[in-house]
C-alpha cells in the first residue's frame, strides 16, 4: 500500500534474449510498445514525449553495453509502478558496470554518463552467475495507471 492507502500497481513485461540478433532495436521496439500500452505516447504532449525519448535511449544503452561486455543481454524486464518505470538487462557476466575514461573525441564510453543524467536511479546486483543492470525514470506526477 502507498501512502493514500491505495495498493501499487505493477505491470511487468519480459523477453528473453537468447540467441536473438537486432538486440538493441528489439528491446527498444519491445520497451517502446510496452509504455504505449501504458499510456506513454511519444506523440503525447512534449514532456512526456521527452520521457519515453529518455527511457529508449538507456535501454539502448545499457543493453549496447551488455553486447559489449557481458557476451549480451539474456533478458529484458520492463516494470511500470504508480511514481516510475525500472527497466533490468540481465547478461552473464558478474562484472559490475565501470567507468572507463574516455576522450572526447572517441565515441563511446557515455552510458554511464547517461545514466547519470538521465535515470532517478541506476545500479546493478548479482543475479545467478551473471547481473542485473537496472534504471528507473520517475512518472510522478503525470497521472498514468
């Protein structure tokens, strides 16, 4: 229960990513179509648009990084609460995100910046063998279900 007595409402979707080529535009695609489902309309007003703009972007970054570092992402979860939506890319490898220093000039070596920037929270936890790398956008205030 929240604190106006009214239980939180959870959705949740999956996909499981073994062996699956296009990764990044598949779990943007499939993200994508999830917050529609939610209400979360990129032709919404500009505020929400500028939302769901931010949540594709680190979906594809974290699960860019994941392909990069882990061997690639084994599962995708995207929950929508009341106040935010979490996204989780699991791969198997234990090894925690790191920053690596980067120049500016390079491309590359930004996702954790964008993290940074742009999710309420980010992190990462041991899930099996491998890890769990998370991120939440806040929707507070936006009246969503």
């Amino acid at each position: 229960m929240n604190g106006t007595g009214l239980a939180r409402r959870t959705q949740i979707r999956r996909l499981t990513l073994f062996n699956v080529t296009g990764v990044v535009s598949r779990c943007r695609d499939f993200t994508a179509a999830a917050l529609d489902d939610w209400g979360w309309s990129p032709t919404a007003d500009a505020a929400e648009a500028a939302l769901v703009d931010d949540v594709l972007l680190l979906v594809s970054e974290v699960v860019t990084n994941a392909c990069l570092h882990a061997g690639g992402p084994r599962e995708l979860v995207v929950r929508h609460m009341d106040d935010r939506v979490r996204v989780e890319v699991t791969d198997a490898s234990p090894v925690p995100p790191r920053r690596r220093p980067r120049a500016p000039a390079l491309p590359g070596g930004h996702g954790l910046m964008l993290l940074d920037r742009l999710a309420a929270r980010w992190g990462s936890a041991p899930v099996g063998a491998g890890k769990a790398v998370w991120f939440e956008v806040a929707l507070a205030g936006r009246g969503r279900s």
